[in-house]
C-alpha cells in the first residue's frame, strides 16, 4: 500500500478510534505527510520502505533547516506512533521507528500577566461591553472565563448552552483525549457570561452583531436560573424556526455560527499587544496565568492539576517554576541584601 494511504488510514484510526482532538489529529497529518513526502524524494513510496536510516535523516535534515527542539520531538513521537500502528497492523510486524531518539524539548516557562495587568485588561473590556454592543459583551464573557476557569481555547469555543450552570458556577468540558471534567468559575465571570446571554447572544444568533441596548447586569449575584431558562429558550427557539440557525454553542461569531479557535486568538492576541511581557501571546498565556495564580494564592497542587485537565503532575509543577521564579523576581526587587 502507498505511505500516503497508510497514513491516511492510521489518522481514521486517531480519530475514530482512539479519540483524539480535531487539532491533535491535525498535527499528525502535517509531521506525516511531511515525512511520505521527505520519503518519496528518496523514492521510498510505500511503508516497507520506512527503515530506522530514512527516519533519521528525515529528523537531521530538519535540525540543519533550523527547527526548534520542541517540533523535532513532535515529529520523532508522530513518526514512533505510526510505525507502532503499522507494526501491529500490518503482517511484516516490524517497527523500525523503535530506536528513533529525537532531542527532548526544551522547557521554557510560560507567559504569565500579572494580577495588575489582568485587571487592567478585564477592566478595558468590561468599559467597551458598557455600551452594549453584542461582540464586546462577548469578548468580555470571552476573557472571564479563559481566565477564571484556566480552560483550553478548544474547550471553551466546544461549550454548549447545556455545559453551562450558572447557578453552581460550572462548566462541564471536553478535554484531550475527549475526556470531560467540570470546573469552577466565579461570581465575576458569572456576570460577564450572564451579560452576554441575556443581551448579546440572541443578536448573534440573528447573524447581525449590531450593537444593541446595554441591560442591567447587576453588580451582586444574578438570578442564574432565570438566565439559564432564557438561554434554554433560546435554543429551543431556534429548533421551532426553521430561519434561525441551529446552533447549541456558547460563543458565537458574527454570523451566528460557533466561534472558532481562530477567533479568540485574534482576539486575546490583540488584547496581549499592549501589555508587556515576552511570549505567546494567545489564549494559552490566560491558561497559563490562571493556572500561576492559583498557585501564588495558595491553591493545592493536585487541585490545579485536577483544574487544568492535566494527567500528569508534572505537566502541571511547571507551575511552581513558574512561582518560584516570579518570588526570586520580587525578592531581587524588594530585598535590601539580594
């Protein structure tokens, strides 16, 4: 069979077989089809004619083009994945990725805002949402809850109306590996979320995000059960009108589809020109500083990781780094004698 075809069967078996995300399979299509084509330059077209040599030029040729650590390691464990696959699937039986090494990615600490700066920037958004226009009430609930409840960018625009309490203070999400957790949010991104409901989404939903009149969203605790009723009816109203767009997510778009990743990115991106700090600059930077913060606050270790979806502690304690760094940071500031 051709490598391509191999390939194209093994991504099925990812996806409909083992779970993986839309942007996880996505990432094994690019490293693979990158390596059938590397390979069929060699004139090696079918997947007898993989061998341990091919697999690692294919990663030299790749470290002299200039690629980071991290991309190296990723394509070395796509390349590992799918020889396994074709070892047990194929009669050959044999996996020449087996003693493929590649250089461990380096770890680097991520971009974190501090409390001021995530203040300013909630603030900013919270004086464009006053005037009531649909889009910035949504980009504030946007931020809210990236923030608040450390969520992947996939799992926040995958919410659907049903995923949200609002009473309980929880979203139910789908994390890697379509694993569901529930996690907390609090009173302020409450607000944001309820803001948007009761007076932006149903103008998105029309598919004409015009500005539209500010309500009162009030400063304490909000009547979560009567936003919830609302957002139930919104979409049982759009299944009775046949007009209206069908759709069950929480975030919208201006065209009254599912906001997609692409779209919080711009926006978080936008929102991160102005504040200083070095880093990513996406949505993953309010995952990231949620997560610090908690700990900074004293929040259990486990409880983070518990938060974040990770199922590793490790990948979690990064964190901690990330504490301890910003704490050397403040005492080379502030301590006579540092």
């Amino acid at each position: 069979m051709h490598l391509s075809d191999d390939i194209d069967e093994f991504l099925r078996y990812l996806s409909a077989e083992r779970g993986y995300s839309v942007h996880t399979v996505r990432a094994y299509r690019a490293d693979l089809h990158q390596l059938a084509g590397f390979a069929a330059e060699r004139g090696a077209t079918t997947t007898g004619d993989l061998s341990l040599e091919l697999l690692r030029e294919w990663l030299w040729v790749a470290t002299q083009a200039g690629l980071a650590r991290a991309t190296l390691a990723r394509r070395s464990a796509s390349a590992r994945s799918f020889t396994a696959w074709l070892a047990q699937n194929h009669e050959e039986g044999i996996d020449p990725a087996v003693r493929l090494r590649s250089p461990k990615p380096g770890r680097t600490l991520p971009r974190v805002i501090t409390h001021a700066q995530m203040s300013d920037l909630l603030d900013l958004l919270a004086a464009r949402a006053a005037g009531g226009a649909a889009l910035a009430l949504r980009d504030l609930a946007i931020v809210e809850m990236l923030y608040a409840s450390a969520l992947r960018v996939s799992e926040l625009v995958g919410l659907d109306l049903a995923d949200v309490d609002l009473e309980r203070l929880t979203v139910r999400v789908t994390g890697k590996g379509a694993k569901e957790r529930v996690v907390p949010f609090g009173v302020p991104a409450q607000r944001a979320l309820v803001g948007y409901l009761r007076e932006a989404r149903q103008t998105l939903v029309a598919g004409a995000a015009q500005p539209v009149k500010a309500g009162a969203v009030q400063t304490g605790v909000v009547n979560a059960g009567a936003v919830n009723a609302g957002a139930v009816h919104t979409a049982t109203a759009a299944r009775s009108n046949p007009s209206r767009p069908k759709v069950a997510a929480v975030f919208l778009g201006r065209q009254g589809q599912r906001l997609g990743v692409r779209g919080v990115y711009r926006l978080v991106a936008a929102l991160l020109e102005a504040v200083p700090g070095t880093g990513p600059a996406g949505p993953h930077a309010l995952r990231h500083t949620a997560a610090t913060h908690l700990l900074d606050g004293g929040a259990d270790l486990r409880a983070v990781q518990e938060l974040l979806g990770h199922v590793s502690l490790g990948t979690t304690q990064i964190y901690t780094h990330v504490s301890a760094e910003r704490l050397k940071a403040s005492y080379g500031l502030a301590h006579p004698r540092a």
